[in-house]
C-alpha cells in the first residue's frame, strides 16, 4: 500500500521509542490538554445552548411572546384577533386574556400572584399550559365556576390539594356599611402546573370571564396575545397589530419583559466560550514546545535525511505529520468526551443534586441543567482545533528543514 514518505517517515518516529522520555512526557501532556480544552468547550456550549432553549420554549411559551392591550374592554376581540392574523403572517395563533395582580391567601399562607383570564380554547394555541398540566386540566376553566389553576411551587408551598379553597385578594378596597374592606373572591383550585419556579411560583390562571367580574368589567378581552413564528420579530408584529387600531391599543413584547435575560445568556455564552478557547490555545502552544525539543532531539536524523536527499519540504511535512498526530488525537478524543459529557450532565448534576441536596438550581429558571448539542458548534470547535494545531506545527516544521546537515554531523 502506497503511503507518502513524510506520513510514513512520521508515523515511525511516533511509534518509536524516544531516548529522552521528557518529550514523550510534554507531548502526552499536549494531547491531554487539547482534549480537556475541546471537551469543557463542547461541554459548556451546550449548557449554554440549553439555558437558550429553555429560555425560548419554557418561559417564552408561557408569557407574551407580543400582545396588545386597551385601556378600555375589547368587547368585539375576535374580529382584531382575525385581522391581526391576516396582516401578518409570522403570527401563527392568537387569544384574549385578562390580567390582574392580588395576594393569594390559603391555610393561613399568604403569596403574591399575577392572575391571568383565559380562554382555555384559545390560551393552549399560544402557550404550553395544557402540555404541562400536572393534575387537572386546564379546560376545566369555565365562566361562573370561580375555578384557578396554579403551578407546582405555590400549590406545595401552600400544602393545597385539588379540590380546595383559596382566596384571592385584590389591591383594592371596597366601601360597605361596615366600612372600607378590601375585595376578595374564593376559588376553587382545580389544577397545577409545572413549568419552571419562577413561573410556578408567580403565575395563576382563571376563566376570562371570571377575571372580569373580578374587575367589575364587561364581556370582552382586555388584550390579545400572539404566538410568532419567528420570536425575534415579535417587536414588530406587536407593532404591525397596534397599527390597526393605534388610538385605544398599547403593543408590548417579550425583549422589554425578558430580552436582558436572553441577551445576559448569549453574552455569557460568547464570553465563556471565548475564555474557554484559551485551555485549547495553551494545549497547542504545548505542541510547539514538544515539537521544538524534538527537533533538536533527531537532529542526526535530519542531517542523514538530507545527506540521502531529502529536501527541506520533506522534512518540513515529517515533522507536520507528527504536530498533526497531536492534534488530531487530542481533537478526536475531546470531541466524543465533550459530546458525552453534554448529553449526560443534566443526569450527572441532577443525580449529585438529589443525593445530596444541594439544591444546585434553586437560582436559575428551571429546576435542572438543560443541556443542547448543536452540530454547529461542534464542527465550529473541532475545526478551530485542528487549525490551531495545524499553525502551530509550522515554526518547529521550518526550524527542522533550516538544519544544515554538515555542521550537524561534525560532531557526531
């Protein structure tokens, strides 16, 4: 089988032993790190990655992608929900609500709670609500029945159970004959929800129409979200939809709710990665320096080399070849130790959270380590690697073809 010279040249001087074992040693040493550096980056990326995803399709299910509310009640909201639709085709579903903050009170617990009026029908074509249904569902909201649905964190918090009572109480005050009281309605808790703590723990939903007797307000909507295609071009749909009616509506989105957190994860994300990048960097420096003293180390080699005739070209790729083992090795082995540390970290961390209670994620917005593997990334790294080991095989590659053989053997 035919197999270039300088391959063969290099494959040979890898294989063979070497009489000083402390290049061996610093070239181990650069493998290893070019595999630590490429699998931590693969690794992080996709944390980061996950983080990203979670953010898009857990939070972002569930609050307004883009809406447009009034001031005053949306009795005919159908008809600009069908409009909306129709002037932009990157909304994809929409559907009214009504909104209103209170305390929630139950079993002598008291929390604060952003309550949100819905259409069942409609809520589950622009939200995740009814994937996430952990007991009861969340059609079982119907006007009149006084009927709220919480997530997991306050139900727990609470000590509830389906079926019981809770009171919510609104920042307002009414005037009676026994004075000024404040306003308060019982419900009755017919399902929870799972999404992340910071939803679970802020987020209620009731039948619309209940939402607006609570607010003493008349049939209708008091605003229409929209579920987009593209969510990065909710700023403009939002717009677009306010446009048909800009007297009376008020168009908002997610970047001016939650877009400082998705930009403080992006950033994150290029600023670790680039951080990261450095141990690849260190790693491949390590090739020169092991390059380095093995050229002075099999410099009889060359000189005999070339003494046979070997050119400077030849010699320059055997030693190429040998950076190149380096890398490619180095590269290979992170990229499959990267890529299995991304797909088991959530199980890993998870399992070392709950063993030992640690409560790892309590700061963050979900209750896990997401994790995402993007092909992208993956070539983007793995190519950056072999690059870099490629650069930096050149300096000790042209020191060896500049070695002249005379002078060398004079002495041996």
């Amino acid at each position: 089988m035919f197999r270039p010279l300088a391959l063969f040249i290099g494959l040979r001087y890898t294989r063979a032993e070497r009489k000083n074992g402390f290049i061996s040693f610093i070239s181990l040493i650069s493998m290893i790190g070019l595999t630590l550096g490429v699998a931590v980056l693969i690794t992080v990326l996709s944390v980061m990655n996950g983080f990203d995803r979670e953010l898009k399709t857990r939070i972002l299910g569930m609050v307004s992608q883009a809406n447009v509310s009034s001031y005053e009640i949306m009795p005919d909201w159908q008809t600009l929900a069908t409009k909306i639709e129709e002037n932009d085709k990157n909304v994809v579903a929409t559907a009214p609500f009504i909104g209103l903050q209170g305390m929630l009170t139950a079993h002598g617990q008291v929390a604060g709670i952003m309550v949100t009026g819905i259409e069942p029908e409609y809520e589950t074509k622009v939200s995740i609500i009814g994937e996430h249904m952990v007991q009861g569902d969340i059609h079982v909201l119907r006007a009149g029945e006084f009927g709220i649905v919480l997530g997991e964190s306050m139900v727990q918090s609470m000590g509830l159970m389906i079926g019981d009572k809770v009171t919510l109480v609104m920042p307002e005050a009414s005037v009676s004959v026994a004075g000024v009281v404040p306003r308060f309605k019982r419900f009755t808790l017919v399902g929870t929800f799972s999404i992340s703590p910071e939803i679970d723990s802020t987020m209620a939903y009731v039948a619309m129409r209940d939402a607006g007797v609570l607010l003493r307000l008349p049939e209708g909507a008091q605003g229409i979200r929209l579920k987009m295609n593209d969510i990065f071009k909710a700023p403009q749909a939002a717009l677009k939809a306010q446009n048909i009616a800009p007297e009376r509506l008020i168009a908002n989105d997610w970047t001016s709710t939650h877009g400082n957190l998705f930009s403080a994860i992006q950033m994150e994300k290029a600023m670790v990665g680039l951080l990261l990048f450095l141990i690849i960097v260190v790693a491949a420096f390590n090739i020169v320096s092991s390059l380095v003293m093995l050229v002075t180390d099999k410099k009889s080699d060359i000189a005999i080399l070339k003494t046979f005739g070997a050119s400077p070209k030849l010699i320059m790729q055997v030693f190429m070849v040998q950076g190149m083992i380096i890398g490619v090795i180095g590269t290979i082995a992170g990229t499959i130790l990267g890529i299995t540390l991304a797909l088991t970290v959530s199980d890993i961390l998870g399992f070392i959270n709950n063993f030992f209670g640690l409560h790892l994620f309590d700061a963050y917005f979900v209750n896990y380590l997401p994790s995402q593997v993007k092909v992208s990334d993956v070539l983007l790294i793995t190519s950056a690697s072999f690059l870099l080991s490629f650069v930096m095989t050149i300096y000790p590659a042209l020191r060896a073809s500049k070695i002249q053989p005379a002078q060398t053997l004079r002495y041996e």
